[in-house]
C-alpha cells in the first residue's frame, strides 16, 4: 500500500509539470487546468487512503463545504475583482499552512509525545511563512478591493522596524528549539509573523500588485512545502515545491516587464510621491487632448487594413470584454484585420486580460505579448486602446524623471491613428499624466467603455 501512495503521488507531480506547462499558453491553458485538477484529486485521495487523521464524516463534511464556498465565489466573483480573489486564496493556502503547523506543535509537545529537532524547524518555518503569508495577502487583497488606500503606507524606521521583527521570529524560533514545549513563545512567534505580513505589504502601492500577488503565490507553495516536511507529506512537498518555484519565476517575469528589481518593489515604496504633479505634467494637462465621436472613431476602423486593440483594466471595471469582441467581429466582416496586444501587467494580476477576453471567446490566435506585437504597431492603422493607462504611456520612454522610466511599454504611439476609451483624464495606477493621450494623433472617446463599445458596432453596422 505505501509503495501505491508514492507512486501516485509521483503521477500527481507529473500532472502538476504538465498542467503548468499548458497553462503557459491560452490554446492549452483550460486542457492545463483540467490535468492539473486531476493530479490534486489524486493526491488527495492518496493521502485521505494513506493518512486518517479525522473520520471520513468530517472530511466528507469540510469537503462539501469547501466546494460549495469554491462554486460560489468562482460564479459570482466578478472579472474585476478576481486578483483579490486569488490574494484571498494565497492567504487561505498560508492560513491552511499555519493551523496545520500549529495542530502539530500542539499534538507533538504533549508528554506523551517528541518533537523532534527537524520536525520543530519545519513546523516554526511553515508557521512564519504561512503567517505572513495569510496577513500579507488579507491586505493585497484591500489594497485591491480598495478597502485599503492603494498608495503605499511608509513611515520612518519601517525597514528597521521589518529588521527587528524579523530577527525576533528568528530567536523566537531558536528559543523553541530547545525549550519546545512553551505557548506563549509559539503564540508570539506566530503573532510577530503575522505583523511582519502586513507590514512588507503596505508600503507596495496598488501599480504593484501583479508582483505581490505573484509573490505571495510563491510564498503560499513555500508555506505548503514547510507543511509537506512536517507532516512527512511527499505530496504537499512536490506540489509546494513546484507552486513556490513558479511564483519566483512569474514574479521575476513581472518585474522585468516593469523594468524593476524584486527589492525595489518590496522596499522602493512607488507612488508614494504620485500626488506631485511634475511640471511636465502641467505642460501636458495644459495643451489638451483631441475628442472625437463614435461616429467618426466607428468610420476611422471601419475603412482601416489593421485594427489592434489594447485592453486594460479599465475594460474589466466596464465589463465590456463581449462588446470588444462584437466589435471585432463587425470589422471583421468588413475585411478589417483585428489583433489585440496583451502586455504583462495590464490588469491587476498576470493574465488577467488574457482570462477577460478569453471570457468572451476570442481566439487565441488573435491574442499577442508585448514581444509579438510591438513591430507591429508602425504599419497598423488604429489602435483602440480600451481603459488601459500605464503600459502605453510613452513617458516610460521620453522621460527620465517618470516613475516609469525604463519599464517596457506597448508601443502604441508610433501607429498611425489612436483611440482611447476612458471614462476621464483621472491618470493611471503611477499617478502621472499620459503622454499618450496628448498625442496629435490621439482622439480620445470619453465615456463608460461598455457604453462607448455598443455604438462603435452600431456605428460600424450601418456603415
């Protein structure tokens, strides 16, 4: 019986590897889910087969109500709030982490019982971790939810302050090593943990979260791993393993794209100084910006060769991804050629637009990374650029002193004509103007996108 629980949970590793592997492109990313699922429905049963730590009732019980909360929130979350969904699902799985870690302090400290020197650093290791982790999360997810102020909260001393706490885990941790049997230390440790959590998250602002929610993903496997070893789980360890490790690889991919370093996230507090609005903004603000109607804008792509759309955030707040794809469509019928530019931190969570427009089924063939697209801007006709900001401010290019200085961008000025769908000129996460919109070959078409989206096809109908 024990070689079969290892084996499968050798097979469920391989289908982990290999559902990951699909997700990395959108034509496999479901067939990716679906393998991935499968190896966890085998890894569970495989350990409820190998270990009965509680009757089967309660296990049937937690299960039911587990999937039903998991059925709820995926039907009627919507498509704007899924990254602080899944911030509160990497805070669960730290949770998760955290009450295994202290159920195992408690039970192997009775009298009756050792605690091992291994098992004792595994357990301190997966209760930090998993603290940090679930605080850390609770509080991307407000900054997301806009609960809490997106700006970051920095104060002086605080990296001194993140120092001491963290030493203190440590001691904490050494204290317990020898004398293990003491709660009001465990208790403390995981109490500064969970401090420590919100107080490495609170001075990232909101521009960052894409590398937070990356982040603690990496940190939720950690946690699940630290699990795995105290627990003797081979499991969990291989499934933490490979979700900590491809959080650091997601994360690295999303501060390259944002031309940052991982330390200048974490501890460079950007968009604290957003609200000072450079003189270089003042000269923007002050040669205005082009209007134009759905009219004119609907007969602009209705007579081009090549269309790309760019899709942002501001197309998940309208929820406008069914009305794009209408539009397309009617272009299409007119023998206009549509593609859409995809950058990697549009939206507020990696793939988010990728999940939003493949909501409405556009094909997967006409999606493109930044990387693909950007030759493509120079020879294309219009651009129509839908409630994105940051990723296409030429700024990030044209001027050093931006706070997006540096960070690879959607080259959509250098096309012939542009379209932007935006409610206002309220600027984007960095809190600076965009170079974009002022632009002489820039119309901006203002109004909600979902709105603006319905008489662009009306338009482009009767035409």
């Amino acid at each position: 019986m024990k070689a079969l629980i290892e084996f499968s949970y050798l097979v469920a590793a391989v289908l982990f590897i290999v559902g990951i592997k699909r997700l990395a492109a959108p034509a496999t990313a479901r067939k990716g889910n679906l393998t991935s699922a499968i190896g966890m429905l085998i890894a569970i049963v495989a350990t409820l087969i190998d270990r009965q730590i509680v009757s089967f009732q309660w296990i049937i019980v937690g299960g039911v109500i587990g999937a039903g909360l998991g059925a709820w929130m995926a039907r009627t979350v919507p498509m704007t709030a899924m990254p602080q969904m899944v911030g509160i699902l990497n805070g669960f799985g730290g949770g998760a982490s955290l009450l295994v870690a202290a159920g195992e302090w408690h039970r192997l400290t009775q009298p009756d019982a050792a605690l091992a020197g291994a098992t004792a650093v595994s357990i301190y290791a997966s209760a930090l971790i998993g603290s940090v982790t679930l605080s850390g999360s609770i509080v991307a997810a407000g900054k997301l939810q806009e609960w809490i102020s997106g700006r970051p909260v920095l104060f002086k001393g605080q990296h001194v302050l993140n120092l001491v706490l963290a030493l203190g885990v440590v001691g904490l941790g050494a204290y317990l090593l020898l004398t293990p049997d003491q709660p009001m230390p465990f208790a403390a440790l995981i109490s500064i943990s969970l401090l420590l959590g919100v107080l490495l998250v609170i001075p990232i602002g909101g521009a960052d979260m894409p590398v937070v929610i990356c982040l603690l993903n990496s940190y939720s496997g950690l946690a699940a791993a630290m699990t795995g070893f105290v627990i003797s789980n081979h499991g969990l360890i291989i499934t933490g393993a490979l979700v900590g490790a491809s959080g650091i690889i997601l994360t690295q991919i999303m501060c390259k794209a944002m031309n940052r370093s991982l330390a200048n996230v974490l501890f460079g507090g950007f968009g604290a100084t957003a609200a000072v609005v450079s003189d270089r903004d003042k000269a923007l603000a002050a040669r205005g910006v082009r209007q134009t109607s759905a009219e004119d804008a609907a007969a602009l792509m209705a007579y081009a060769q090549q269309v790309i759309v760019v899709p942002g955030y501001g197309l998940a707040v309208a929820q406008a991804q069914h009305e794009v794809r209408e539009l397309a469509d009617q272009l299409e019928k007119k023998g206009v050629q549509v593609k859409y530019a995809i950058h990697p931190v549009a939206g507020r969570m990696p793939g988010h637009m990728n999940v939003l427009l493949a909501e409405a089924n556009v094909p997967y063939d006409k999606l493109f990374d930044m990387d693909q697209i950007n030759a493509e801007f120079e020879r294309t006709d219009v651009v129509l650029v839908v409630g994105a900001n940051d990723v296409v401010n030429p700024a990030a290019r044209n001027n050093p002193q931006s706070p997006l200085w540096g960070m690879p961008i959607l080259d959509v000025d250098r096309s012939k004509n542009v379209i932007v769908l935006k409610r206002s000129m309220r600027p984007g996460f960095a809190g600076v103007e965009n170079e974009l919109f002022y632009d002489s070959r820039t119309a901006m078409l203002f109004g909600d996108a979902k709105d603006s989206l319905k008489k662009l096809v009306q338009e482009v109908k009767a035409l």
